[in-house]
C-alpha cells in the first residue's frame, strides 16, 4: 500500500527535495506540496493524505495551529503530522506535539532519514525514542504549563492501565513496560493498545502529554 505524503514548507527548494525523495521511493508518493499552514489544512482535507510532512514554523499559519486543525477531528483516517524543525525539541516543537503532531524530524540530518520517519508515522508509531521521551519529560519537569482538564476515557483505565499509562510517561518502551510488570511482550502491547483506544490518543507521544494532563504523570 503506497503512503501519501503532503509536504508543507515555505521554502521551495526544500518542498521540491522532499517531494523527490519521496516519489523516488518504493509505497511513498507525494501527493500535494503546501507552502504554509493554511494552504496545510486546506491540502488535508482535500487531498486525504497519509501523513503530513510540515515545517513548524510558516508565514500565515504556523505549523503548530495547522497541525491543530488538522488533527483536530476525531476520524481515524485524519492524517498524521511529522513535524520538521531546525532546532531539536524547541518550544515549538513541544507546542506542535501538544497539538497532536506524531513526531518530529530535523532539518538538519539527512534526508534519507526523513523517509524512515514518514513510515514511522503512518504505521502509526510515535517518533519518539524512549530517550526524546525522556527529555519531553524534562521539558515538564523544568515547569511547563500542564492543562487541568482531564482526557475524556479516563475514568474508562482499570487500574493496571493506570500504571502502565505512568510508566509509559516516564518513557518506557514495551520491552521495558515488559521487564517492569513481569508479563509478556505481547501483554504489554495489549496494554497500551488498550490504553491508546480509550484515551483516543493516536501515539505513544499524545499518552506521554495526556499522562501530565490528568495528573497520572506528575513532574517531580
């Protein structure tokens, strides 16, 4: 199955080199080419991509309100955000992700890289390594402002889910998740499935943020 990739950025070299790269691949296609925020949601909705390729930072309408918007409707079929940014893990950066962005890849590594991070994404996997996880982490530790309200579907959690939800906020991944409860790899995957389908999240990034926001998940 061929992954459907719109890219936004305002700098057309830029467009024109993701779009190349991505035709030149195997089950990567690009399908449309944005060059700001605005012209992101519009392709979106029109378009129906896969995954979003999107600069966070374009005149009109950055890619943080973009991703917004974007992400905003609760259809599984509303495409996912791969963030790209020049400066690793910037305010930016957190803000695109509380806005419901999959992921981030910088500008600055190679560009073959950018293809493993799009097929992350539409698998439907965070690009997140439990190390980024970590240092999102941090970003709330050194006092970022967390929003009180609850994620609908809380209440919905048996209380292993609970744990398990606190364990992937500290950046856990399943093997790790695995290790600490004593169950299988598999039984940890069920966990967080689980967990993803009740909260309604679409990653393991949106479970980090939702864990803080319903206070599971508190910076020490």
């Amino acid at each position: 199955m061929t992954i459907g990739v719109l890219v936004v950025d305002d700098q057309a070299l830029l467009r024109t080199a993701f779009s190349s790269l991505i035709d030149a691949e195997d089950y990567l296609a690009a399908v449309g080419l944005g060059a700001d925020g605005r012209q992101a949601v519009e392709l979106a909705a029109s378009l129906a991509p896969d995954v979003v390729v999107m600069d966070v930072r374009m005149p009109v309408m950055d890619g943080i309100e973009a991703t917004r918007q974007i992400t905003s409707g609760r259809s599984a079929n509303a495409p996912r955000v791969l963030i790209l940014t020049t400066f690793d893990l910037d305010e930016y950066v957190f803000e695109a992700l509380r806005a419901g962005a999959s992921g981030f890849a910088l500008k600055s590594r190679p560009l073959e890289e950018l293809l493993s991070a799009i097929r992350t994404v539409a698998a439907g996997e965070a690009l997140l390594a439990p190390s980024v996880t970590r240092r999102l982490i941090a970003h709330f530790t050194a006092g970022a402002r967390v929003p009180s309200r609850a994620p609908r579907g809380l209440a919905e959690l048996t209380e292993r889910e609970r744990e398990v939800l606190a364990l992937v906020a500290q950046g856990l991944s399943n093997a790790e998740l695995a290790e600490t409860l004593r169950v299988s790899l598999p039984t940890a995957k069920t966990h967080v499935s689980r967990i993803l389908t009740k909260l309604d999240a679409r990653d393991r990034t949106q479970l980090v943020i939702l864990a803080y926001q319903s206070g599971i998940a508190t910076a020490v």
